[in-house]
C-alpha cells in the first residue's frame, strides 16, 4: 500500500453512539453524512458550509464490489457491515464489511482533513482466504442522485500535454435527460481530460470531484430519472480485473467531492489550498516557491543537445547567475545515452565539477533531466539495457527486434513499472544519481505509466489492470526518493503534461503544464489547467524562437505568457541576444520574487478575458486576499484593437485599490473596487504582440511609496515602452 493511505486504526477512533451507524465529517468547505442501511455505505446528506442545500436528493447508496473470480468460477459478493471508527482528530471514518465466501474484508475509508477541501472517500479490499482471488470492478466514489436544484452544466478540461493549442480546453454540457458523458484519463495521451469534474448551477453553488491517481480511469456523468438530478461515477474503467494473494490488501485508489457556493472559480480556489495544503509535498523551508528554472536543453552558442559541449554549457550557467534564476537544470544534454545516466565525458571531460563549483558559488540549485523508464543499449552494467552484459528484454512493455537502436530521448522502448525488477533498478538509479552527484532538483520525461503491456511476469495479469500497477510502481519510486532525500525537489515532466492528476501531484512539487514551449500554448495551457490546480504548481518554459509566431520572439511578451506560473526559461539563442534583451529578462526575475510570486501563493484565479486565441486580448486577474495585493496579466496578440475595458472581478466593492503598470499600460491611481468590478478598467496597449502587467493594491495597505521602482511598488511609467526596452537599473 502507498504510504500516504496507511491509516492508523488503533488510537482515538469512537463507534457512533446508541448504535445509529451514522457519521458526520467536514472540512471548513464541505460537510458530509454517510450512514449503513442494508449492510451497505449511503450518503444522505452533502453541502457547502453554512449552505442549506442538499446535494443529496435521496440517500445515495454507495456500491461495493458485486463478484469476485477464484480461477475461472465466478463468486457473488455479499457484504455484511462488521463496525464503523471515526477518529474525529484525523477527520476519517473506517466502514468495514466482510464477505463469508470468499473471506474478504472491505473498508469504506472516508476523510475530511482539517481545513479548506473537499471529503475524499477510497476503498481498501483485504484477501482473507486462502486463495488467489481476482477482483472485478470497484469505483472510487459514487454520488448516485445528485440534486442540483436549477440548471446546471458539467465542467471539464483538457491536460493540454504536448501542445495546449490543439490538446487543450474548457468544455462544458448541460445537464438535460440525455446528458451521459465519460471523461477517460489516459497517462500517455496529452489530449486527455484531468480527472476533475465540475458541476455548476448558475452562479449560485457548486460540486467538484476528482481522482487521487495516474492511472486510466474515468469520471462518467449521467442524468438521472429528475430533472436537474445527476450521477457521477469516479475511478477505474468499468471492466477492470486484477488478483490479489492471500494476505494481500489491495487500494482503490482515493476520489474526492467538494461543494462551494458561488462561481466556478470559487471552487477552484478552494481545490487549489487542498492541493498545496493537503496533496503537494512540502518543499524544504528555505526555499522560493516557485522556483525560477534555467533549463539548459541548448548551450549559449546555439548548438543541440546532441552537440552540446562544456564550453557551450558553461556561458549558459553564467547566464543563470547574471539574470537571476535559482536552479540551473542540465536538460537532455548531459549524459552518454539513454540508459546509461553517467556523464559524457567525451563532450564534458570534467563531468560536473566546474559546474557545481560555479553553480553553488553563486547560490543556485543544480539539477538534471533523466528519462529513466526508457531503455537503451549501452555496455554499462548499471545501466538499462536491451542487450549487452546485463539484457532486460521483458521489462519491456513490449517485444522489440535484437537490433532495436535506441534514439536521443526515447531510448528502445519504456519499461513497464509493474514489473518488479525494473521498479527496483529505478528506485535505485534514482537515488544513486541524487546521492553520486548531490542533486536538488530531478527532473523525469518521457513516459512514466504505460497503458499497454504483453509480458506475463509483471504485476498485472489482465490488460484492464497494466496501468494500475505501472503507477503504483512509478509512485514507490517517488516516494522512495522522496524518503531518502526530503529537501529533493521534484518535477513531473511526463512527455510535457501528459500525465496532470491529484496522484501526481502528491509525488512532484511541480508538473509541466504543456510541452509546446511558446507563448500561446503556455497561455491556453494555464487558463484551462488553473480550474483545477494552483498556478504555482504548474510548470511553463519559455524557448525563444520556439514557433514563427512574433510573440515568441525574446522578451516580455514570451516571458509574462509563462510568468503566470512557475517560470522556466530556456534559452536557445542565448548567444545572439542583445544587450536590452538580457536586461528585460533580469528585470523580470526581479519582478517575478518581489511581487509575482508572493501574489501566486495564496490566490485567486479570476479569467477576466476568454481564452487565448492568438487573435484577441487575453488576460487573467491573480488576487491574494491574505496580502491583500494582485496581479493583472494582459496580452495583446495579433489583435487589431489597441485599447481593451477589463471587468475585475474578486475585489471588495466598498475598498479603494491602488493601481500602476509594469510598461504603462493604464495612468497610476486610486479606484474604488465597485468601478474596477462594474465598469472596468481600460487598457491600452499599441502594438500587436505587446503585454503588460497591472498592479493592485488594497489602500489599507498604504499609498505605494513610488510608482517607479520595486519595493511596495512595482514600476510603472507615464508613456508606453518598448516591449525590449532596456529595464530601469534596480
């Protein structure tokens, strides 16, 4: 079992009293009862805090697994209800229900944390017997008769993996009679949805579900016989089937259910403080968050990966100091091949001893990019190999020809992690990578969970079960480097963001948002992706000169399209920039830890502009109510029109704000939140491919000393600048 679903079932857990078999959990944003009737868990009531409405139209049962398989003889499952423990403290509640024949034991495991967040519900299956037993199908979470109470719509998004411009999205669907909709979560495909769902009536309340894992699965949502009533399924597909061993317990993964008032967003705020409180593991005290990545894929002079040599590498470091970045990453340039994860002493002859001596002189943290479930095949006796001294042909998820020739990222083929063996030498590698070269930052890509696998000595034994234990695998190895090394900073970059859930996410500090590395695609990818996750977990590179898209050329227009999450830039001209193109980049790092990134701690997301199109302004408004400061973002690509009025939103109608710009965008001044909120704030910017950043602040806070430098302030000026002038000396 993962370790962060082990409960401890022994100290402070109480039995209801009076024999009601009936429990009530809540977190500060959603309360919860769940009961027994007929040997069976049913909700009968789910709300938002301080809200009267039931989401609950009927007590909704929550269904347990129907059969179980011994070899080929097919086994119906009848549960009886053995004892509910409720540690009150810890926010859980244990449902226990045994099955006769087969012994089987079932534990309901409901928790609602202390704090902002939905209710998570997950299932345990412990085999009693004797015998290898095959499990059927077992959903995560089941609401079986939500009722909206109005007219509602079914929100969902697209993880926008590769290239957010055509994998990307917001889609929305009525809830009506013939609404039946299956959202299918697919860890190698880049087009597939986040396994979250929203269910929204007006601009009134809200329920959002989600699920805690990488593997396939799905969130169906079907209409139910009343109007405006709903089903919604969460977990694995319906035809999935694994066994299990004598002794053996084996873990439906979590699902979760939130409600809110109020809109959409609203929700997505409350997700995101469950996300960073709950779900992300701590990063060590000292350190920034997000950090600001310089990620070396191309050395200064304009060479590949593949050519990349010592003396290519080290002005990029240099950079890294001199433009204020935090984390220098050697990307897919440092190693000898796929497989064999030693440096390449043929290019790099010191290896990475002049690197960390400069890199740690300057205070920054060091990290690499490692594709470790890809096999090559190198002679290396520790490394991954298709044939050689040490062959591993069947961890393999697939049969590949003798002569198989690996290529520069991909190797011959990606193992498959439920495979024991091969999860062990991942665990190991990992950490011998980490430990041998006194990393801070790890940074894994290319595909982790595979879908698919034909080899009979894995874990699985059904095709429906591969990706369920090739995630588990990939979890054991997260959370053994997580255990051996706790101040290691992880990042999920799974073939760009191709693999974006809550399971993940308890496992990396930070995932890549999209694996089309330009200004558009960063764009669309953090509007859609922010719905579910907060911006600070969300990974956004900037390469110049990525696409021919003018916006991508250096300077502020590329930087700010990702400075709207956690930024990584990644030079691949480095060498041809000018003078005023460097200085814009240091002057937005300088931007980024003053005012950005404190901002992006604690906020609120507010999309005061459809999604970007390329074609039109786009924009978001980032609003910290602790700090009582924001940010508005604002693009104007190949837009015709160079003025734009933008309707705030999540201010306080009754408080004066002050506001300034970055590159002079609007005139410094005071407004009342009612005007910002109802008639807008007008914008101009007089190019095509221009951009701006807005900066609010609460009056309370007092009247920024200058409009013209950091500190309580951000700059701003009278007169629009040039997009790569040179910034103002700090």
């Amino acid at each position: 079992m993962c370790a962060m679903f082990a409960l401890s079932l022994a100290v402070g857990l109480t039995r209801p009293a009076g024999g009601d078999n009936t429990w009530t959990l809540s977190t500060a944003d959603t309360h919860i009862t769940v009961r027994i009737l007929d040997d069976r868990p049913v909700v009968e009531h789910l709300a938002a805090a301080g809200a009267t409405h039931n989401w609950a139209a009927t007590p909704m049962p929550v269904p347990l697994m129907q059969h179980v398989w011994i070899d080929d003889r097919e086994i119906p499952a009848h549960w009886k209800f053995k004892h509910g423990l409720q540690d009150k403290a810890a926010g859980t509640l244990v449902l226990t229900f045994n099955s006769a024949e087969p012994a089987l034991a079932v534990r309901s495991i409901w928790r609602a944390r202390p704090g902002r967040g939905p209710v998570e519900h997950w299932v345990e299956i412990e085999n009693l017997s004797a015998q290898r037993v095959t499990l059927s199908h077992q959903d995560s979470l089941t609401l079986s008769a939500l009722r909206c109470g109005g007219k509602a719509t079914i929100w969902w998004i697209n993880r926008g993996g590769n290239n957010a411009v055509d994998q990307g999205g917001v889609f929305t669907a009525p809830v009506e009679p013939n609404l039946d909709t299956v959202i299918t979560s697919v860890p190698e495909n880049g087009t597939a949805p986040v396994p979250w769902m929203a269910v929204q009536v007006g601009k009134q309340r809200g329920l959002y579900v989600g699920w805690e894992f990488s593997g396939t699965g799905r969130i169906h949502a079907k209409a139910a016989d009343t109007p405006n009533t709903l089903e919604l399924h969460v977990g694995t597909l319906p035809g999935f089937k694994t066994d299990i061993e004598p002794g053996e317990t084996f873990l439906v993964p979590p699902a979760f259910v939130g409600c809110y008032t109020r809109d959409i967003e609203a929700g997505s705020y409350q997700l995101h403080r469950f996300v960073l409180e709950k779900l992300r593991p701590p990063l060590p005290k000292d350190c920034p968050d997000p950090l600001l990545v310089y990620n070396c894929f191309f050395a200064a002079d304009g060479s590949s990966c593949i050519d990349t040599t010592e003396a290519g590498v080290r002005p990029a470091a240099e950079a890294a100091v001199e433009l204020g970045f935090e984390t220098f990453v050697f990307d897919a340039i440092w190693y000898r091949e796929v497989g064999d994860w030693r440096w390449d002493l043929k290019r790099f002859p010191h290896g990475i001893k002049p690197f960390q001596q400069y890199l740690r002189k300057h205070g920054l943290k060091i990290g690499y990019w490692c594709a470790w479930t890809n096999m090559g095949i190198s002679e290396d006796p520790g490394g991954l190999s298709l044939r050689g001294p040490h062959p591993h042909p069947d961890w393999l998820r697939a049969d590949v020809p003798d002569d198989a020739k690996p290529g520069q990222f991909w190797g011959v083929q990606q193992v498959c992690l439920g495979s024991p063996d091969a999860k062990n030498w991942a665990i190991n590698k990992t950490q011998e990578l980490v430990r041998r070269d006194n990393l801070d930052f790890l940074k894994h890509d290319i595909f982790m969970v595979t879908n698919t696998c034909n080899k009979t000595t894995h874990r699985h034994a059904y095709g429906s079960d591969v990706s369920y234990w090739a995630a588990k695998g990939y979890y054991e190895i997260q959370e053994a480097l997580r255990e051996a090394f706790p101040a290691l900073i992880l990042e999920n970059c799974s073939s760009g963001g191709c693999i974006k859930d809550f399971g993940i996410i308890q496992r990396s500090h930070y995932t890549v948002t999209t694996d089309t590395l330009a200004n558009l695609a960063n764009r669309m990818s953090i509007y859609d992706s922010t719905y579910a996750f907060p911006p600070v977990v969300l990974l956004a590179y900037t390469v110049d000169s990525w696409t021919a898209d003018p916006g991508d050329a250096p300077g502020p227009f590329l930087w700010r399209s990702a400075m709207m999450g956690a930024w990584v830039l990644d030079p691949k001209n480095l060498g041809t920039w000018t003078k005023e193109q460097r200085a814009s980049v240091k002057r937005a790092t300088a931007i980024y830890k003053h005012w950005l990134r404190p901002v992006m701690q604690d906020c609120t997301v507010h999309r005061v502009l459809p999604r970007p199109d390329g074609k039109n302004w786009d924009g978001m408004f980032y609003w910290n109510p602790g700090l009582k400061r924001g940010t508005l973002y604002v693009f104007r690509p190949n837009a015709p029109d160079d003025h734009k009025t933008i309707t705030l939103a999540g201010l306080d109608e009754n408080t004066n704000y002050w506001l300034w710009s970055e590159d002079g965008a609007i005139s410094p001044g005071l407004h009342t939140g009612k005007e910002l909120m109802a008639n807008g704030l007008d914008i101009l910017l007089p190019r095509p491919y221009t951009s701006d950043l807005i900066f609010i602040q609460d009056e309370a806070r007092g009247r920024p000393e200058r409009f013209d430098e950091p500190g309580d302030a951000t700059p701003a000026s009278s007169s629009p600048k040039s997009e790569n002038a040179a910034a103002p000396d700090q």
